[in-house]
C-alpha cells in the first residue's frame, strides 16, 4: 500500500512523467505550443589526447622500459611484451608459440604454477600470458605498493621458467581439445581460409596445425623456441599506474639487467595477394552461411591508417555504419555483421564477416558489395561522416583513460614505430578526415575486383548464389 501512495504522489507532483509515451508526446506538444523550443547547445571543439608524463629508460642489454604514473586508484598495471610470437613459427611449428606460453604458465625454477598465482594474489591481483603474432605478453593488474614485487615475478617467469616435462603431455592434450573445437566452428574455418588466402606461405596466413603436427611437438621443441625467441633485445616493459617510481627502476634493473640480449626481432614483412577468388566451405546441412570478404590495406605505419580507420567504421565497423544498417536493420539477413582491419608489424587485412540465413547468402554478398560499390560512387554526407568521427574520439578516449588501455596504446605506438603524437593527435586527425577522402580511400583501398570471398556453408543451396562472384572453389 505504501509503494502505491508513494507512486501516486510521484505522479501528483510530476504530470506526465509516467504516461504512456503516446499521451506523453500529446502532452509535450501541447507545452511546445507555449514554449520556445531551445536547441541543443553546440559540440566543444574536439581536443588532443593529453599524454600522461613518463620515464623511459633503455638497459644495457637492449630491453626498453617505460613507466607511466597515471590515474588516482593505488593500483599498477605490468606489461612485459616480446617481440616474438606466430611470426617466428616455420610451417611445421605451428602453435608451437602458443605452447611455449602454456609451458611458461606451469612455474619457475624456484616457484610452482600454484606458487606463482598465489603470489599474484597475494599482491591483490593476477598473472595473465597471452601469445600473438608480432607480440607476446606476460601482464598483471596489482596493487601500486606491490608494484615492485609483481616486477620481480614478471622478471622470474621470464627468465626462469622450469618447463617441467611431466606436465608437457597434458599441455599438448589441452592444445589437441582446442584445435577439435576451433575446427567444427564456421568463422574459424572462414578465417583459417581467408588468412591463407591473404597471406600465402607466411606465418600470417597459418592460424592453426594439423592434428598430427601438433601431436608430434616435443618439449625439446618448445624448450628451443623459447631459446631463440626470447631475450631483452626483444622486450620492453610498460608500468602504468600508481607505483613509487625510483622503486621500481631500480627493481628492474636489479631483475633484468643481467639477462642476455639474445637475438633482435624478427622482421619478416609479408608479400600479401589481394586478388577476387572465392571459396566454398561445405557444411552440409547448417542453416547458417559464415561470409567473410576482404583484401590487404594500408598497415598502422602508413599515412592513410586513420582515414582508412574512419572508412571502416562508417562502411561497416560500428554498429550504426552502412553494411549492418543494410543486412541486419533493414533486411534482416543477420544479427551480428562487422567488418574490421587487422593490423600486424608492417601488413593489415580489412574483412567484413557476417553469419546469415542459407537462403539469403547471395542476396548478402549482393548488399555488401553493393555499400562498397556506393561508397566508392559517392561521397557520404558530411552528418554522416560526423557522427563516425564523434564514435571514433569517444571511444579512442575511453580506450585511453584506464591503465590497462593506456599499456595497450604505447604497445601498439611502439610496434608500428608510430610515435607518440599519434596517440596526441589522433582524435584531431579523425575529425580532419573529409567526406571526399573516405571516398578516396573506398576507391583506392576497397576495390571489389580484388577482394578475397569466403563462404562457409551447405554447398548445395548456396553453390548457386555464390557463382555471380567467380570461379568457386572449395
């Protein structure tokens, strides 16, 4: 009884505010008869990304370090990245990276698995170790006062793994059960296929091993790898966050200077092969059609990488851009379409990918070639263009304001030798970018004669509406 008077009260003291949204618009038209209607006032000029201060610091041995005091929380992020990953893998290594990381996860030499993850916790927080292609990290969030000790675990996992042979079969077992999961899922059969495709003998284009091959590693093999692949020469560690920084400089050198340069990066730039093919993935029976079309673009280093990043999102890179407002709001083919560019050391692919109904998988590559096509006719409005630019800014900044986020960026400035004006100007170089010049880079970068088109799906009902695009193969 109460919570109904208080709500009658709520509605005595504001009329309209729980109307149906019918009677709530008769009422509002009504007040704008005797109103002004006041427009929104105008958006602030945009301004430049203010880059926290930092201390960079080179060791003898090659390795960088860059610490960043940023932020109010007590709180530090680590960041160990290596330059090393897929991208030193022969055709016969496949996965052979992503082994090396499980093995580096089971201890050190004077701590075990358990031993290392509860130190972590102990310092309010947690030891993560991702393999990628160009970089691979062994990164925490912890604590700021325990920024020094979190430091000297990065520094102990490094250099001092144990590699225990008696977990190494259980490792690889693990590896085999995600291999048979990848391979039953369409996107994954789309992007193992377009990668080889784009990227033809090069590590690039090798996303995932044979089962025999991964069977056949040994932990010799891994133990190697590591060997030839990791040392300072390599390295750069970021600390982001509050920390007392003569602490943890002088924690640093005291945990990585003695460590061996090792060899420099590997730099091993692809040769990619933009040319229309199209591939038929049999699924027999699914219901469903994984679609991914696509081609190599400009790579971060280069000059158009902001206006191409514009490009794509308007195209089909948010969720208000031309291809999903197409297939999915207004045709209903889909749920879930995205387009996006995947930048790696010196090479970028764009590719659209979408999961739509069997019956409609022409129809879907007609509409996506189709907002390409007019793109590439014509220049977009400049409200349009406006709107892109506003989500671009927006969420480069909200990328931007956490520690994690702020890593991110000095590690994607410093593996594309960009600089850091690119994080200072980049919300300024989004809006300098003009209708005419996304219509530039639709025609220069996005030529459909020269994309790449991938269909996963029952062979049977969508052979024949995949022919307009070419000579389908399988």
């Amino acid at each position: 009884m109460r919570r109904l008077v208080s709500k009658l009260a709520v509605a005595a003291a504001l009329p309209g505010l729980l109307l149906c949204p019918a009677a709530a618009r008769a009422q509002g038209a009504g007040a704008g008869a005797s109103q002004a209607t006041q427009a929104p006032p105008p958006a602030a000029a945009p301004k430049d990304f203010a880059l926290p201060a930092k201390h960079e610091f080179t060791l003898a041995n090659g390795m960088h370090v860059t610490l960043v005091p940023y932020g109010r929380l007590p709180l530090a992020t680590v960041v160990f990245d290596v330059r090393t990953g897929s991208i030193d893998e022969s055709a016969d290594q496949v996965w052979l990276a992503k082994l090396m990381g499980d093995f580096l996860e089971q201890g050190t030499t004077t701590r075990s698995a358990a031993g290392v993850a509860q130190a972590a916790a102990g310092m309010g927080g947690n030891i993560n170790i991702t393999i990628g292609d160009d970089q691979s990290t062994v990164a925490g969030a912890v604590l700021g006062d325990s920024a020094v000790a979190f430091v000297r675990l990065v520094a102990s996992v490094i250099q001092h793994p144990s590699f225990p042979d008696s977990e190494f079969a259980r490792l690889k077992n693990d590896r085999l059960r995600q291999l048979a999961i990848a391979r039953a899922r369409p996107q994954v059969m789309s992007q193992e296929r377009f990668a080889a495709q784009i990227y033809p003998d090069h590590p690039y284009g090798r996303l995932y091993p044979t089962e025999d091959a991964l069977k056949g590693y040994t932990a010799a093999q891994v133990r190697d790898f590591y060997m030839h692949n990791l040392g300072a020469a390599r390295a750069h560690l970021y600390v982001v966050g509050q920390f007392d920084g003569a602490a943890v400089e002088r924690a640093v050198r005291e945990a990585f200077d003695s460590w061996a340069a090792g060899t420099p990066p590997t730099v091993n730039v692809p040769t990619a092969r933009a040319e229309r093919t199209v591939a038929l993935i049999d699924r027999p029976g699914a219901v469903q059609s994984t679609i991914g079309v696509g081609l190599p673009v400009a790579d971060p280093s280069k000059a158009d990488w902001v206006a191409l990043d514009v490009t794509n999102s308007l195209l089909g890179g948010s969720f208000g851009s031309r291809i999903t407002s197409n297939i999915r709001e207004q045709k209903g083919y889909t749920y879930s379409p995205f387009s996006f560019i995947d930048a790696k050391y010196h090479a970028a692919t764009w590719l659209e990918g979408a999961d739509v109904t069997t019956n409609v998988t022409g129809a879907s590559l007609k509409e996506i070639f189709g907002e390409i096509d007019r793109l590439r006719t014509e220049a977009p409005p400049a409200d349009e263009v406006r709107g892109i630019q506003n989500y671009l800014a927006g969420t480069f900044v909200l990328r931007s304001s956490t520690q994690a986020g702020l890593a991110a960026q000095f590690q994607f400035v410093d593996l594309h030798g960009l600089g850091d004006d690119y994080l200072t100007s980049y919300v300024r170089r989004v809006y300098a970018v003009t209708p005419a010049e996304v219509q530039r880079i639709a025609q220069q970068y996005l030529d459909p004669n020269k994309m790449a088109i991938v269909v996963v799906g029952d062979k049977k009902t969508v052979a024949d509406q995949v022919a307009p695009y070419g000579k389908v193969v399988q």
